[in-house]
C-alpha cells in the first residue's frame, strides 16, 4: 500500500511536469526555442492637419479683362498705312463751305455698335444717299483713317429743296461723271441756284477759318481729283471711332449767266435745311 500511494504521488508529479513541459512547448515558435508574443494590430493614420484659410483680400486678376479706354490715335499709325500710296485721296483741307454741319452720331451708329467700322457708316451714308435720288457720287479717301462722298451737283430753289425735273444736269452720252466734269458745267448752267455736297468721316476737326475761299473756276475745279465711282473699302479694323465725326459741307452757287457764278458763303440757308430738304436727313434717320 505504501508503494502504491509513493507511485500515485510520482505519477501525479510527472503528470504535472509533462502538462508544463507540452504548454511552454506550445507558445514557442518553429525551430526558435525563444517564446514572441503576436503583433499589435495597425495603428490608424493620423488625421490630417486641420485647414486654415488665410482671411486675405483677393488680389486682382491681372488678365482681368476690364475695359480701359486708351487715348485714340491717329489710325494710319495702327494699320501701317502710308497716305502717299493712297490713291483717290481727297486734298486735305477742302475748299471752305457756304455752310456745314456735323451729324448726329447715333444717326449715324445706330444698330451698329459704339465704335462701327468707317466701312459700315459709308454704306449707311451712301445708301442714304441712294434713297434720296443721289444716284452718282464721286468717292475719295481722307487719309488712312476716313472717307469722303461728294454729291453730283443738283439745281435748287432758293430755300435749298431740289427743282424737280431739272435737279440734275444728264450727262452727255459716254461720258463718265466727275466732279470736276459737273463743277465746269456749271459755268455754262441756266441761271439759278446750285448746290454740291461732300460727306466727310474723319476725326480731324473742320474749321472753315482754315479753309481757302472758293473765287472762281480754278478753284471749284480744284475741290477734288477725280474719284472712284463706288465705295471704297477701308482696313476692316478702321473704326469710327469716339474721335470721328461726319461732317456735311455744303457748297452753294448763284449762277447769273455764262462765266458769272457766285459762291453764296455764307448761305441763306442752314445746313440742317439743306439736308432735310434734300431728302438725306429723312433717309439716315429712317435707316436707325
């Protein structure tokens, strides 16, 4: 009996010792005796840095297309032109008017933007023109930045509205119309009242303190050279612009007989009279 409680005791021993051996054995890794424990599991990324928004003014956008008038210059600079290379260019400054007139401008620019191309207003002018029986014209440059349309010359009565039937002298047959042709003619026209016109776009200012009188044939001959018989297209990029204006000058004449012809300066009648009676103003305005 002693025997069997000693065995029972060294079996419960070994028993023990075996359980402690098989657990250390356990929590050792293959072929490292040396015992780890498991890896933390990842840590989360850090959260990102808060944002800070800077309280400062806006700086100007230096692209920024804001609209800033720059002084107007004579164009011929911008396009290049060369006015000594200019043909059927009209002599600059004409002959003094019996009277004259700047017209209004949105006359003149209406439905057509602030600053038009000179192109668009000489069409507007000329097909007013047109429409008010001016059918043949003569047309000159005025440098590199404007225009002028001389009206064939026309009989009037004396308050300025045309003389119906004999407004216009016909030309002879084959001949081509000029302004010098019809000016010389009227040193032989039936006596009466007369009147030619030239339209100038231009920005420079017309003065007729600056003009030279008109005293006989020389210079009335002298007014223009001979023009071309159809609009002549400018730059595409010549503008009427803020500068511009477009001035009527009217030339009045009293013809009392062969070689005697007065130049009625200044005239009895306004410019403005001149224009609505001719039937010109009536056609612009209808045009807006």
């Amino acid at each position: 009996m002693a025997f069997r409680r000693k065995l029972t005791k060294a079996a419960l021993l070994g028993a023990v010792a075996v359980l402690a051996l098989g657990a250390a054995g356990c929590s050792a890794p293959l072929g490292d005796g040396a015992p780890t424990s498991a890896p933390p599991p990842p840590q989360p990324p850090p959260p990102p840095p808060p944002r800070i928004v800077e309280n400062t003014p806006e700086r100007p956008d230096d692209n920024a297309s804001e609209e800033v008038r720059a002084p107007e210059e004579p164009q011929a600079m911008i396009l290049g032109c060369d006015p000594d290379l200019l043909e059927n260019d009209l002599d600059w400054p004409p002959p003094a008017p019996s009277t004259y007139v700047a017209l209004p401008r949105p006359l003149l620019t209406a439905g057509l933007g602030a600053s038009p191309p000179l192109n668009d207003v000489g069409r507007r002018v000329d097909d007013a023109l047109d429409a008010a029986g001016y059918t043949e014209k003569a047309y000159f440059t005025v440098g590199c930045d404007g225009w002028a349309i001389i009206t064939r010359l026309e009989r009037i009565g004396v308050d300025g509205t045309p003389v119906e039937g004999q407004r216009f002298d016909p030309p002879e047959a084959g001949e081509k119309w000029s302004l010098t042709g019809y000016i010389s003619r009227l040193f032989y026209a039936p006596p009466g009242y007369y009147r030619q016109i030239i339209f100038v776009a231009t920005p420079r200012e017309v003065d007729p303190e600056d003009m030279a009188e008109l005293e006989g044939r020389e210079q009335l001959e002298g007014i223009a050279e001979e023009g071309a018989d159809a609009m002549i297209e400018l730059d595409p990029e010549s503008t009427f612009t803020q500068a511009h204006k477009l001035y009527a000058l009217i030339y009045e004449f009293r013809a009392e007989g062969e070689e005697n012809v007065e130049v009625r300066r200044p005239s009895p009648v306004e410019a403005t009279a001149h224009l609505t009676r001719s039937g010109i103003y009536p056609e612009l305005d209808g045009q807006d």
